[in-house]
C-alpha cells in the first residue's frame, strides 16, 4: 500500500514538473509572437502567421506592404528573435549547471572568466584587427575559452584540488583580463575604439544576423540537450565529492565536463551580442522555485526560462526609447533587485534557492 502511494506521488510530481515545461513553452511562444509585432514597424499577429505560411509556399496573400513586411520579418526581427531566445537559454542552463556544481546559489557563469576574457578578446579585435563582426566575435568566443582553461589549469595545478581554489583561480584570471580591458579603454581612440569596446560591454542584439545564429545556436542546443541528459551525474555531485565517489561518480572528469560545456555555449553566446549581466546568476533561483532542483528537469527548464525572459526584455529595451538600450541596463535593473531579495531571504534563514 505505501509503495503505491509512493509511486503515485512520484507520478503526480512527474506531471506536475510536465505541466510547467509546457507553460513556460507556452510562455516562449507568446513572447516570440510578442517581440516579433512590436517595433518601430509593428506587424499584426495575423500577418506573422501568413508570412510564414507563404514562405511554406502556402501562397497566402500578404498585401500591398509584403516587401517590407518580409525583409523586417526574416531579415531583422527573425535572427535577433531567435539569436536572443538562444542566448538567453545558454545563459539560464549554465547558470544553474554552475550554482550545482559548485554547490554556491551566488555563482554565476562568468565566475571562471568567461566574460572577461572575451571582453578582452573582443575589445583586442576592435583596436588591433579589422574590427569587424567576424573578428570581434572569434576573438571574443577564444578568450572566453582561454579564460576558463587557465582559471582550471591554476585549479589543477594546486596542492589543493577544490571548488574553492578553481572559484579563486577564476577570480584571479576574471581580475587580470579586467585590468587588460581598462588598459585597452585607456589607449583606445575615444571617438572610434571606446565607444565600440563600451558598447559591446554592455551587450545587445541590435547586429544580430543569420550568420549569427548560424555559429552560435548549433553550439548551444547540442550543449544544453548534453546537460539535460547528464543532470542526473551533476544531482549526484551536489552531495559533495565523497558521496559522489562512493556512488561511482568520477568527479574529476564529470567536473571538467560540466564546466567545458556550460562554457562553449556561453562563449559562443556571449560572442555574437556582448556580455548579459545577471540572466545567469537570477534563473537558476526561479527555475528552482518552479521546477524544483532535479537537474534533468531543471536545465531544460531555466533554458526555456532564460530564453523567454530575455526575450522580453531585448523586447522591452527595442521599444522603451527611440534609441536602443543596451541589453545589459535592463536586466541589471531587474537582478540586481532580485539579488537584494535573495539576500533579505538568506538573512531570515529561508533561502529555497539553496
């Protein structure tokens, strides 16, 4: 009798984890219709159906305006819709593959270095080669990279192999590429270099193109339906890394492969629009509270989620001004905040993200 109340339970929790994929799949999906009608050229739900049936060859009529209804929907709005969907589920995913790993709810993907380094990397690509998208986003995808390889090569080197020294080695490479950064923006040209290296610091999708999604999106989908499918190794190192030996768990190489991954898909995501501040420190908490802290469920769960939210607010900054804000001001403005709360929670003792 009780292991089949057991059973039922595991059953109805197992739905009830369904129920809310399918919501915020739903909520995606609305917020893709959303961010693609609104705009300085607003286009009608209605009309975005039939564009894409008449790209179906469907043969819908689209009107008198379907010349400039098609170049902005597939052309402007389309990559940057699905360019910000798949940056935002990188970030969101690697955000709560890190905050497991290293058992930390304050942990970000960035803790390693990978903003910084390709901060620099791009910043290296506007003042000293061509300055063009291609060189700025391969510079900033490889010193991502080198960024977190130096960070764990310090870590492995150590006399101490522990989160704890890769989280200061990160902290170390994170400070060395952040003074190289500011020493770029002092000999920079203030009227071309500066702005551009500021600019793209603050991040934003108004570049985004084709090509973009093309080099980043494989990346992040591969990447994302990897850790989905090894969160159970990732609940099991949450336990800490004795438990995880004793249940046959090689922490070293599952560790390596963890941060390997989760740092590609930031790497490549963060190459093609800039760095995003606080999208991967603040999902995780509410993918958590939401779907609760089975990793299987929950990457796929904060990638959905990431994606959804950060759609809206590259929405939100298209639309708030005539001129374009930077992605990063908006979502400082709506982190940091949620920072300040979490914290308030901490401090009565009810922290659920934990």
């Amino acid at each position: 009798m009780e292991g089949g109340a057991t059973q039922q339970g595991v059953s109805s929790g197992s739905a009830n984890k369904n129920r809310k994929l399918i919501l915020i799949a739903l909520a995606l999906l609305a917020a893709f219709f959303l961010s693609m009608s609104v705009g300085r050229y607003p286009i009608n739900p209605i009309n975005i159906v039939k564009l894409i049936l008449a790209k179906l060859g469907l043969g819908v009529d689209l009107g008198p305006n379907a010349a400039a209804m098609n170049t902005v929907f597939w052309n402007i709005r389309l990559p940057r819709t699905i360019l910000a969907i798949g940056v935002g589920a990188a970030l969101g995913s690697s955000g709560a593959v890190f905050q497991g790993l290293f058992r930390n709810p304050l942990v970000s993907p960035d803790i390693l270095g990978v903003s910084s380094g390709a901060s620099f990397g791009a910043a290296t690509a506007i003042m000293f080669l061509t300055g063009g998208a291609i060189a700025v986003q391969s510079m900033a995808f490889l010193f991502g990279m080198v960024g977190v390889f130096i960070a764990y090569s310090i870590a492995e080197r150590s006399k101490e192999s522990t989160i704890v020294v890769l989280v200061l080695a990160g902290i170390v490479v994170s400070a060395v590429f952040t003074a190289g950064l500011s020493f770029l923006k002092y000999i920079a040209d203030p009227y071309e270099e500066l702005p551009s290296i500021v600019f793209w610091t603050m991040g934003s999708f108004h570049a985004a193109s084709w090509r973009d999604v093309a080099y980043s999106l494989p990346i992040v989908v591969v990447g994302i339906t990897l850790l989905s499918a090894l969160g159970w190794r990732l609940n099991v190192m949450t336990m800490g890394d004795e438990d995880a030996l004793s249940l046959g768990v090689d922490v070293r190489k599952a560790r390596l492969f963890f941060i390997t991954v989760s740092t590609l898909i930031v790497a490549s995501s963060i190459s093609a629009c800039g760095t995003i501040a606080w999208i991967g420190l603040v999902i995780p908490h509410i993918g958590r509270y939401l779907a609760g802290s089975d990793h299987k469920v929950l990457v796929p769960f904060c990638a959905l989620l990431g994606g959804t939210l950060l759609l809206l607010m590259d929405t939100l900054a298209r639309i708030i001004s005539t001129s374009e804000i930077p992605i990063s001001i908006i979502t400082s403005f709506i982190g940091a905040p949620f920072l300040a709360y979490l914290l308030l929670r901490k401090k009565a003792g009810v922290w659920y993200a934990a």
